[in-house]
C-alpha cells in the first residue's frame, strides 16, 4: 500500500513534473538526454526535500527487512529503522549532501510523527486483558518510580541548595 502510493509519488515527480527544466523540458527529456540533469533544478532530484524522504523511507525500510531476517538472531524492523536514520545523519558522505534539502522546521515535524508511530506501535503490542488482570502490579510500575523519583530530587535539593524539603517537591 505504502510503497506503491511511494513509487506513484516519485514516478510523477521524476517523470512527468511539467516545468522542472529549462525551456519546459520533463524529466522524461532528461531520461533521453535532450536535457542534462545539472540544468533542472526541480526539488525531486538528489538534494530536494521530497527526493530525501524517499531516501529515508527507502533506507529505512531496507534496515528494518535487513535487521529483521538475520538468522539465529531476528531483530524488530523498527531497530532497522532507528539504525537506518541514524546511518543517514551521522555518516561522513550522506550527512551533508542528505541534510541540505531538508528544511529544519519540517524535519522536526517528522521526527515528532515518527516517534509518536513509534510509540503507538509500542502500546499496540500490549496485551489489555494481562494488563486488567495484573492490576494491582501495574499501578505499582506506574506510581512507585515516580514518587521515588520525587523523592530523590526533593532531597538533593535539599541537600545541594538552599531550599527546604516541600520546595524541593516543587522542582519536580
């Protein structure tokens, strides 16, 4: 589903943008040589924002089918994907050429909706009726480090600033 709506995405944009290059050519001129490909400046090719999704979408689905089929030791795809990202940001050759077409604003928007998946594919492999079962143990996970948390910055700051111990409370 997702990566036929990806090749159709990118087959429009490579293919048949009207206007991508000079003199009105398409990327079907560049694809036959009438055109160079330095000449086009259109945001599908190498460098552009949409072509850098792809890119990433690509990689990351690749990492995650890589990671998941290693044998005696199959992994969750989604470390694929982490890895995947993390491989396209840090490394030397793909760091700067990968980061150039994407705007800042719009890649924090993406990180924000890729860690809310993340987080949503998380919750969707609980079980709801262990959970309701074990009730008594899960709101013991949920309150006890929090409260010792609390606790422990109350009394560090106590103990490391000026404060009493009900404004140490307050920090946290």
């Amino acid at each position: 589903g997702a990566a036929l709506v990806l090749f159709t995405f990118s087959t429009v944009i490579f293919l048949w943008w009207p206007k991508a290059c000079p003199g009105g050519g398409t990327f079907r001129d560049v694809l036959s040589g009438d055109i160079a490909l330095d000449d086009c400046e259109h945001q599908g090719l190498p460098g552009g924002w949409p072509f850098d999704l792809f890119l990433l979408y690509f990689t990351a689905v690749l990492f995650g089918k890589l990671v998941s089929s290693v044998p005696y030791c199959p992994m969750p795809r989604l470390l694929g994907m982490i890895l995947a990202g993390y491989v396209l940001r840090n490394a030397p050759a793909s760091s700067d050429r990968f980061s150039e077409g994407l705007v800042p604003s719009f890649m924090g928007t993406v990180r924000n909706i890729v860690f809310t998946i993340i987080l949503l594919r998380a919750g969707a492999g609980l079980d709801l009726t262990k959970l309701r079962q074990n009730t008594k143990v899960v709101l013991l996970m949920m309150v006890v480090p929090s409260v010792v948390e609390i606790l422990v910055v109350a009394a560090v700051a106590t103990a490391l600033l000026p404060f009493t111990f009900t404004w140490g409370l307050l920090l946290e």
